[in-house]
C-alpha cells in the first residue's frame, strides 16, 4: 500500500534519515520503534508531506505521493506527537473545525463526531473546555480529530506519551479495533512493551537507520540463544542450590541465584530436578527476551529514552 524507498533527510550538521526503505501493507498494524532523537517524527512528516526528503520516494497504490497531492492528503490521518487542539473550545467545537476541513456535510459530521466521543468514553465531556481535559482525554480527542475524514491509513506519532495507564489501555483498545476493521495504522513510539503489545510488524530505528525489521518473534529469533534463570534467594533454597550446579553456572544477585544454563540445558530435566529438591515453581523466573535484549546486542547499548 504505502512504499518508503530510500528516504535521506538532513538536518544541519545532522543526518535524521539515512536511506530508510520501508514497505506497509494494506490494514496492517505497523510498528515503527526507537528511542528519542532516532528518526520517528521526521520520516512521519515525510509521510504526510510536511517536510521533502532530499533523496528518495513515497508511493502510495503505486503512485508517487507528490504526483497524487491533495488527494493522498485525504487518505491518510494524522495524530501528531504535540497535541493539536483548541483549549478554549469544546470537544464537539474542536471536532466541528477538523471535520470542516475535509468539507464533511454538517448532518454527517454531526453523527460522525458523536459516534467517535462514544467509541472512545468523552461523549459525557462533550461540551466540556479542552483545558479542563485531562492529558489522556486530550490525546483521545486528538486521536478521533484524525478519523473524522474515514482515512485509509493512520500514522501516531507517540500517542501515549504522558498518558496515564487507564487512557493508554483505552487508547490501545480503540487503535486495535480500528485496525480490526480494516484500518491502516503506522505507530511511532519508543515503549518497547507498546510495540510488542500492539504491532503485527515492528521496524526498529536507530540513527536514521532501520537496523532490524519483521514479526515480533522474527526480531526476537535474532537474539542468540541465552537462557537465564533466575532463582529466588530465601533460607530453603539456600540449603538446595548446589544441587543445580549440574545445570550451568550459578552467581547470586541481591535476592536472586542467576543460572546461565550450559549448552546441553533440557528444561524438562530442570524441572524435575525442581520438584525432586522440593522447590516450587513459584520461586523460579525463566528469562524472556524482549525487545530490548534486542536492541542492546544491535548496538551493544540500552535503548536510550
């Protein structure tokens, strides 16, 4: 649907893209992951046509973006890092405005804007002043200001940040049902659990660079293998830990044994040896790669907020 294809955009004495190649498919949740400063926001205004890449392309069903003009623009939708709204007006004033610039008939747009703040739980706030939102609910509205039109594709760029944890989780419910009926969604963000939690595909930017690309088990399949196990440290498992040095290499940490398991590890046999020492499985964490470990073994550092 959306092809990306060699996009470089430089910025004095900086470089923000350097040759990203990306290709979105049609009504699939696309996952664009880095840390701040890595390129996110500038290759989502190259999308939408606020900023010109220096080099490169963006087609849309085959055609250059900049050929299609007006008529792409009315495809797709956007919700900005920085909220876009009006604080002295009301919800349905603030919506009015976004749906009149896509020349929504009044009666249509009236029923479109009431069913949006019901999908997303601001319909009793309607006639509330946006200043007297809270930051979720004002990221929710911004969210709907983007779907008024019927976009086919819609790009969020960071639509969580500085959320609380009820308008994030009301957030994801409201994208992943859009996206279930068919919507095209491109979510910029540098939480790796939103990534693994919401994106069927997920590229991961660093430096203007994607440095890794696919499913989230296709990137976690990159990581060499590496079983960690950690064992809570209490006066029973004290007296029962040597017993698993067969196991691999044992070293404590606060109030954990860490056990890096050696090559011919068998989690059945593990388990067994669990239960007959009399350990209960309560007390065993096996470790799970995540995006993260990821990204530390890309580019041997922590992902950087």
């Amino acid at each position: 649907m959306l092809k990306i294809n060699d996009i470089v955009k430089e910025f004095p004495g900086v470089k923000a893209l350097d040759g990203i190649t990306l290709e979105i498919q049609d009504k699939e949740f696309f996952g664009l992951l880095g840390p701040n400063g890595a390129g996110k926001s500038t290759l989502i205004n190259i999308i939408v046509g606020y900023l010109q890449a220096d080099k490169g392309n963006i087609t849309y069903k085959g055609k250059d973006i900049k050929e299609l003009g007006i008529s792409y623009k009315k495809r797709i939708g956007l919700v900005p890092q920085t909220i876009a709204l009006y604080e002295d007006l009301n919800a349905i004033d603030n919506l009015k405005i976004f749906g009149s610039l896509f020349d929504i008939p009044k009666k249509e747009l009236k029923n479109i804007i009431e069913e949006k703040l019901s999908a997303v739980g601001l319909y009793e706030r309607r006639k509330d002043l946006i200043k007297n939102y809270s930051g979720g609910m004002k990221r929710r509205l911004n969210i709907i200001a983007a779907l008024l039109h019927n976009p086919d594709i819609l790009l969020c760029d960071e639509p969580t940040v500085g959320v609380d944890p009820q308008s994030r989780n009301a957030i994801f419910n409201y994208l992943n049902d859009l996206n279930e009926k068919g919507m095209t969604i491109i979510y910029t963000t540098h939480y790796m659990e939103e990534a693994e939690k919401l994106c069927k595909r997920i590229g991961i930017i660093d430096y203007g660079k994607i440095i890794a690309l696919g499913t989230l088990d296709e990137l976690l399949s990159l990581i060499p293998p590496n079983k960690l196990i950690y064992i809570a440290r209490n006066n029973f498992t004290e007296t029962k830990i040597e017993n698993f040095n067969k196991f691999g290499t044992i070293t404590t940490e606060n109030c954990k044994y860490k056990l890096e398991a050696n090559h011919n590890f068998k989690l059945s046999e593990f388990f067994k040896a669990l239960e007959e020492n009399g350990v209960s499985e309560r007390f065993i964490e096996i470790y799970k790669p995540n995006l993260e470990t990821l990204f530390l073994n890309l580019t041997g550092r922590i992902f950087r907020d």
